[in-house]
C-alpha cells in the first residue's frame, strides 16, 4: 500500500524532503547487507510506498506540499532534483506570496478555507496515483501559523473527504525557549484540533533531537538540517518495509494500518514518540559491533528512564496499563535488511505519558498568557473566539488527565 505524505509550512516541507531523501538514498545508496532477493524485494515494498514512477523512469515522491510562502517549496523542490535520484511532481505543490506569520488563526481560519479546494484536489490526484491507498502522513511544526494553523484544517478536511483512511500527523514540538512568542497557543490550538480528527500524533519535540545531535552525533553547530536528518533516520526506520508477525514472509502491506492497530486501542489516546538506537556519526559506525540482546536493552531503558520498573523483556506486564492484555501491548517488526548504514538498529514508538510533562507545560504557559488576556486579539481579529481557546483548553485537560491516571 502507499502513503500520501503531506508537507505543511517550513518545518514540514524541510522534514518531508529529509524523510524522502533518507528513504531513497537508502534504497539506492546500499545494498542492505542482506542478499540480493531480499534487497529487491524491500526495495519494491519501498517503492511502492513512497514513490511513484514517472514515465521517464525516476522515483517521484508521493507528496503534496503546502506553505503560504514560496521560498522553502522552490528550495525543497530544488535539492530534491539535483539528488539524482528521485524529485517531487512539479504539479504537487501549493504556496502564496506570505506566511501565516506565526499565527494559527491566520492558517486555520483564513487560508485553510480560501485555499481548500486546491490543496484537496492536489491530495486527491495524489490519492489517485496509488493503486492502494494506505493513508496519509502530514508533517508540520505546532508553533507557526501554517503548518500548525493550516495542518489543523487540512487535517479535518482530509478527515471529511477520506472517511476510512487513516492519517498520521507528524508534530514538531517547538523548543522549551522558543522562537516565537504565541508558540503556546499555537500548540494548544494544533493539539486540540489534531486530537479531533487525526488517528495518531507521532512527536518529536526539537530539544530533544537537539540533544541527540549534540551528544550522540557529535555535532558543534547544530542546524535545523542535522536535526531533521536525525527525525528522518528515525520516522524512516519506522515506516520501511518490515515483517509482520500476520504478513509472514511477505512485507506487510499496512504500514499505518499495522502502527494504528496496536499503538491506538482507544481514541482517549494518541501520542505516540519515537525513539531509535543507536544513533551516532557515520563514521563510528565501522568502528561499532551491536547485538541484538544490547539493543533490546537499551531501548527498554530508554522507556522505562521515568519510571521504577523492574529490568525485564518487552513482555513484561508493568510495562503496560492494567486494561491491556501484554500479548496484544506490544509486536515486534522485523526485517534481515539493514537501514541506512546501520548494521542492526532498532527503534521503538510507544504510546506513553512521555508527554505528559512538556504537555502540562505548554498548557499551562497558554492558560496564563490567556488569563491575561495577552495576544488574543490577534487571534478573534479572524475569528477565533475565547469560546475556541476554552473548548482546546477542555480537550487538553482531559488528554492529560487520561494519561495521567494510565
Ligand atoms: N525540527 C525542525 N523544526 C523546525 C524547522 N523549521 C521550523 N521549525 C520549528 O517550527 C516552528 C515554527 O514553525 P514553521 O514551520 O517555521 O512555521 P510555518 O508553518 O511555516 O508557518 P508561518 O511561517 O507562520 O506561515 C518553531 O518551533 C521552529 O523551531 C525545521 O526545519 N526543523
Ligand atoms: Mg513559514
């Protein structure tokens, strides 16, 4: 089955094009240390999932992207051709002349309906090219005006138009210190409004990932690019082709379908985070022996950092909240074929009160700047009331309430 992915504001058109370019720079660039069968047959499950083929004969990216201002699409557009070895639809792309400017009412509520009808006959013609569609990863920052404000909208639209696909949204927590001011309201209005109409919320919040470039990757000057390769080493380790415990020597076909089932039992619940290891400069990797018991370890530690827990396996019942049957909390995915340069590697996505803390933050940062009062009129100048932030409020509430008592 194939994935739409859609590419939302800066943050999600330099993410989207890193994904992309890690996908394809994997399957083409190596061989995967497997034999040569199961090389080719990753590489047509990855195919067919990621990228359609043009008559000429070159990979081209199953992506609509979207911003409200020209310049990061012309770039992304751009690079990605002069790769060699695959590009986007130079049809599938949408921008205006400026930016949301940071605000979320702005994407939501003006440029989200202005523009709905381009943008979802553009989703639509991607959908089409898919002999099976397997749902649709949008990717976008919560803390401008675009990706956030008209992501939302985008989303529940997708919602509207595609009933019965599911939709991953992909969410860029902004940094603890953020750039822009309003970030907290953006994010409050993004979450709430996601939480309505998105299957799940996969996250990866910017300090984190800035730790990993700066700890385990070694990197003085950190860049936006070096931390968009680390999500896309990480997002494109979740979504290549794997075996299923179901799809037994074939690759699964679902790849959103077969995330969703386990990770989302209930819709009170749908934060997922990633984690990946390990993850270092390319060139320690030949100097790096892993085993499989090492990494397993590993990732067990890196969930339970928070919690008093006994060591163990991933069956290990206090792992998991009590209404869930251990055999059903967790599935392993397997593949013999490596995955960018990487050896043996393992990544782990949970659904966890890992959010629960910067959650309780952003939330309460947004509630005191609205006690105040503070900003708000740039938010009811296009028309999103106080009755608006009330109700995201409610719904924010009630999530972290939920994850609490898990
Ligand atoms: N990880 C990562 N974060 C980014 C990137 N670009 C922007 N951000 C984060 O995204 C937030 C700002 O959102 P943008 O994506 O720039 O905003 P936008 O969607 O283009 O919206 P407007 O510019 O207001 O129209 C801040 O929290 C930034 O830290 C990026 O390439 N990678
Ligand atoms: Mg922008």
């Amino acid at each position: 089955m194939s994935i739409v992915t859609l590419q939302l504001g800066q943050c999600g058109n330099q993410i989207g094009h890193e994904v992309f370019s890690a996908i394809c720079g994997d399957v083409h660039g190596t061989h995967g240390l497997c034999s040569k069968k199961e090389n080719e047959s990753y590489h047509d499950a990855c195919q067919e999932r990621f990228f359609s083929e043009e008559e000429s004969g070159g990979p081209v990216a199953r992506a609509v992207l979207v911003d409200m201002e020209p310049k990061v699409i012309s770039q992304t557009l751009s690079i990605a051709a002069r790769s060699g070895y695959w590009k986007y639809d130079d049809q599938s792309h949408f921008c205006q002349k400026q930016g949301s400017g940071n605000n979320w009412a702005n994407g939501y509520s003006v440029h989200g309906p202005k523009h709905k009808e381009v943008i979802m006959n553009l989703v639509q013609k991607e959908a089409e090219k898919c002999d099976r569609l397997g749902g649709f990863f949008t990717i976008m920052s919560m803390a401008g005006g675009t990706g956030s404000g008209l992501g939302a909208f985008v989303t529940q639209c997708l919602r509207d138009a595609f009933p019965t696909s599911f939709i991953l949204n992909h969410v860029i927590w902004p940094y603890g210190t953020g750039e822009v001011i309003v970030q907290n309201y953006n994010s409050v209005l993004t979450l709430s409004h996601l939480y309505r109409s998105s299957d799940a919320l996969l996250v990866h919040e910017n300090d984190a990932i800035h730790k990993i470039c700066a700890q385990l990757m070694n990197i003085k000057q950190i860049s936006f690019r070096d931390v968009n390769q680390v999500i896309a080493h990480q997002l494109g380790s979740v979504l290549q082709p794997v075996y299923t415990a179901e799809s037994g020597s074939h690759y699964s076909r679902n790849p959103l379908g077969d995330l969703m089932e386990t990770l989302v039992p209930h819709p009170e619940f749908k934060m997922l985070g990633l984690r990946n290891i390990p993850q270092m400069p390319e060139d320690s990797l030949a100097y790096s022996t892993f085993s499989w018991p090492a990494l397993i370890k590993h990732l067990r530690q890196m969930l339970i950092a928070n919690a008093k827990m006994e060591e163990g396996g991933f069956q290990d019942p206090s792992l998991y909240t009590s209404w869930l049957n251990p055999q059903d909390a967790f599935r392993a995915w397997k593949t013999p074929r490596a995955f960018n340069k990487y050896e043996k590697s393992a990544a782990l996505v949970s659904n966890s009160q890992f959010l629960l803390k910067p959650l309780d933050n952003v939330v309460g940062k947004a509630w005191n700047m609205f006690a105040s009062k503070a900003y708000i009129h740039q938010y009811t100048k296009y028309g999103i009331e106080e009755e608006d932030f009330l109700d995201s409020f409610t719904t924010l509430e009630q999530v972290i309430s939920s994850y609490t008592t898990l």
